[in-house]
C-alpha cells in the first residue's frame, strides 16, 4: 500500500568520509583530463601537450589511458588531435559582444531561503573561474521576492538590467520558466525544467536517485519508509517525489509515505512527531531532501532516543560538509559540483540554435553508517 500524505496549511557503494576528494574515486583516464583540462584553462600548457610518451610518464599511465583522456578534452573542443602530431590546443575564442564589452552570464538565485550551500557555491566558483577564462563577465543574482506564480513584470525589469545577458536560473517556479521559454533569450536551468518547457538544464537524475535510495532501504528489508521532502514545488522536487512512489508499485506489504514540510525546524518537528505518534507501526526508514533537515532529524532522533540505524535508517539525498561531522555519519548521495559546472558551461559556450537533450547526471551513492536491516528482520 502507498500511501501520499499532503500535510495540512501551515550492495552498495563503499564508505567515503570525504566527498570533496571525490577526484580520487574517478577512472584514471578522467583524473588526467580533469589535470589537463584544469593546466589548458589556467593558460599553463598552450599551444600543444607534450608528446604521448612524456604524458605517460608524467601520469604514470599507459597509452591507452592517456589516449582516453585526450579524447575527452576532444569532445569538449579544448584539442584537436592528427596522428603522429601532438595534441593541439584549441585556443577558445574571447565572447566579445558588438560594442567590444565581454559577454555576460547572469546566475538568477530564487530559492525562497536563499540558501547557498557548501556544494552550490563550489559549483558557482567552477562557472565564474571558466567563463572568466573564455571572456564572459558573471554576475550572481540573488532575489527571492520574484512572485513565484505572476513574476513577469520583476522579469522584465530584471532581464532589462542585464541585456544581451545568457542566463543561468537556479531554484526556479513552473511560471519563472514559462516566462523565460518565451522570451528572445538565452536560458539554461541549474536544475530540472518542467516536463513541458523547451529549456536546456543540467542536473541529477533526482527521479532516478530518489527510486534508488527507495531501493536501497527495500534491499535491507524495509516495509515501513517515509520520505521528509521539502514542499517546494520545482520540477526537480517534483521528480524526487516520482522516482520514490516509482520504488513501491509492485510492492503490496510496503506502507511509503511522503511527508511535505516548508523546511522551518519547527515544521520538521511537528512532521516528525505525527510520524512516529504510532508506537506499534513505527517508521524504519527515513530518506531526507536536503542535507540541512538531516540536522534537524538528528537531533530530534537523539532527544526522543532513537538509535541510527538501529532504531531508523537514513538516506540524504544532498551532500553538505557539515554532514560529515555527524556520527554516526549519513548515507548520502554526490557529485563533483565542478561536473555540474563544466556541463552548464558547454551549454554556453557552444552554439545556441542546436537541440539539447537534459545534461542528467547519476551521483555516487556513499553508504557510510545510516544503514541496517529494521529489527525484526535479521541482518
């Protein structure tokens, strides 16, 4: 049985304490292209890499490797490669506009709590560090008093501001979209776009993450799974949402439930105590959607006296630093933000009038210690 609940108004992979090397856990061959890359864009190789031979033994790797790392700078248009000539660097046009000004790239921010995180902010410094380098001024706007639902008039006086701009949306309303899909500009979404909006973005397969971590608690023996989601209302959050109902179609003995909450610690607490009002049909497994409720899921967990795992297991669908000084330390999912990154910047970069597909990206599932078979079921 699935069961949605709307609140009223008001094997896995290995344990890894520290994402931000997650660099160390890439293939070989894409450790090298991220250094490559990296040198290219710092202006310290120009002109052409150094011949196969001295590459291999700078990495300490054979061709094949090295080979595979060049043809990825490739793809991305940062080599052009001849046989028996070294790889040569493609030296990326400045983006001049008419009047001789740089481009500009303007980050529109609209979450509501306008909270930027340790893993958002490594992602914006990636972006300004690279379109810096190709010539592009960038500009972060932060603005949560855009009406959600009738912003058209903020929009034009915003997009007024900054013409000729390319805009990157962050934390964007179905309307914010809409609006944008329309207009003569070019847009690019930080996170998902609605199913019926012509916008490019870049973001995690949260629809496929989110069934994933279902699976995960399910895999542990799991029948009793709530799911703490922030009641938002972007496509991502709504994605989030699919992929966990997804997990429990076919599941008859399996109660899964989705607990909305606005993501103010007291809401969290109320939501919270309504779930675990029923002592004889207690939740086993909670999965969070931001890493800062997890916080808030501790606390309340160790004031009440419940044991993780042994009492609940937990996913966080987020990674943030601080959950790392959590003991015991969450389950969570990542990616580099700098993947995140490069793949906004290649959608603008290269040429606008060409159809693209969503840039979705499948992160590292890190189990760590929130994890373990409900009591009754034996490990």
């Amino acid at each position: 049985m699935v069961n949605t609940t709307v609140p009223m108004k008001s094997k896995p992979s290995p344990r890894s304490p520290n994402p931000k090397a997650n660099f160390q856990r890439l293939p070989l061959a894409g450790q090298i292209a991220n250094n490559l890359r990296e040198a290219i864009l710092a202006g310290r190789m120009t002109m052409s890499l150094p011949p196969e031979r001295e590459l291999c033994e700078m990495f300490h790797a054979s061709r094949p490797v090295i080979r595979q790392a060049l043809h990825t700078l490739k793809s991305e248009g940062h080599l052009r490669i001849r046989r028996a000539h070294r790889a040569e660097i493609v030296k990326q046009p400045l983006h001049k506009r008419k009047d001789g000004k740089n481009q500009q790239v303007v980050f529109l921010y609209t979450e509501q709590q306008l909270y930027l995180g340790q893993w958002t902010l490594m992602a914006i410094d990636e972006l300004q560090r690279t379109l810096h380098s190709q010539g592009y001024d960038f500009d972060l706007v932060m603005n949560n008093n855009i009406n959600r639902l009738h912003p058209q008039k903020q929009l034009e006086k915003l997009t007024q501001r900054f013409q000729n701009a390319h805009w990157i949306l962050g934390g964007s309303s179905l309307a914010m979209q809409e609006w944008f899909a329309t207009q003569p500009l070019r847009v690019i979404s930080m996170g998902n776009a609605y199913s019926n909006i012509r916008i490019p973005f870049v973001n995690d397969d949260l629809r496929a993450v989110a069934r994933h971590a279902a699976d995960v608690f399910l895999s542990y023996g799991h029948q009793r799974i709530a799911f703490l989601a922030r009641r938002v209302g972007t496509a991502g959050e709504l994605n989030m949402e699919g992929g966990f109902l997804e997990a429990f179609k076919a599941k008859q003995k399996v109660t899964a439930q989705i607990i909305r909450h606005s993501g103010e610690v007291e809401e969290v607490t109320k939501r919270l105590e309504a779930l675990f009002l029923s002592k004889a049909n207690l939740v086993t497994a909670l999965l969070l959607s931001h890493a800062e409720d997890t916080l808030v899921v501790y606390h309340w967990l160790l004031k009440k006296g419940y044991r993780v795992p042994q009492d609940i297991s937990l996913i966080s669908l987020q990674w943030e630093g601080y959950l790392e000084r959590l003991r015991p330390m969450p389950a969570w999912y990542y990616t580099d933000p700098k993947l995140h990154a490069r793949k906004l910047c290649r959608l603008i970069l290269n040429p606008w009038n060409e159809k693209r597909a969503p840039r979705l990206i499948f992160p590292a599932f890190i189990k760590n210690e929130t994890l373990a078979a409900p009591k009754n079921i034996s490990s």
